[in-house]
C-alpha cells in the first residue's frame, strides 16, 4: 500500500523520470514498483518510512535480503523510491 498514491501519481506525471519514458506507463510502473516493496517487505510505503535517501539504502538492504528482487529490477525500486522522497520532500 502506498500513502499518498494519487499524489504520487500526479507527481510523476508533472516532473517526469526520465526523458526515455512515457509518462503514463511511467507513472504505472512507478507505482507498481512501490507496490512490489510493500508486497516484499510487508509495510505500507509512507512518508514516515521513505523520506530519506538513507530510507532508500535501508529498504534497499531489506529487499536484497528477500533474495526475491534482480539486480536491474532494485534499480527500477530504488528509483521510485528516489522519486517518492522526491515528492515527500518536495523537490
């Protein structure tokens, strides 16, 4: 579950994530990422446990110990959590 997840959406599709993606598969992706490190970890995503880079690195640290997440596709999480504290702190 992710707090804030139509702000989240809007956020996307206001600031973009990459000058290769469009935007509305973006923005289903990004989510869909989020959804995946809710999933995994069994916590719902807010801004009280992802508002910091050092959030990123912890969930991070937690989703490689699952043994369940690629190499390419952390990638892919680490970066919808970048933009999700984005949003929190907004940048």
């Amino acid at each position: 579950m992710i707090k804030y997840q139509a702000e989240f959406e809007g956020y996307i599709r206001d600031n973009g994530v990459g000058s290769n993606d469009r935007v509305a598969d973006s923005v289903k992706s990004y989510v869909s990422y989020l959804n995946s490190v809710s999933k995994y970890l069994g916590i719902s995503i807010n801004a009280k446990v992802l508002s910091s880079e050092n959030d990123i690195d912890i969930l991070s640290d937690q989703l490689t110990k699952t043994g369940k997440v690629s190499v390419k596709t952390m990638k892919n999480y680490r970066s919808a959590m970048r933009q999700y504290v984005n949003m929190v702190n907004g940048i």
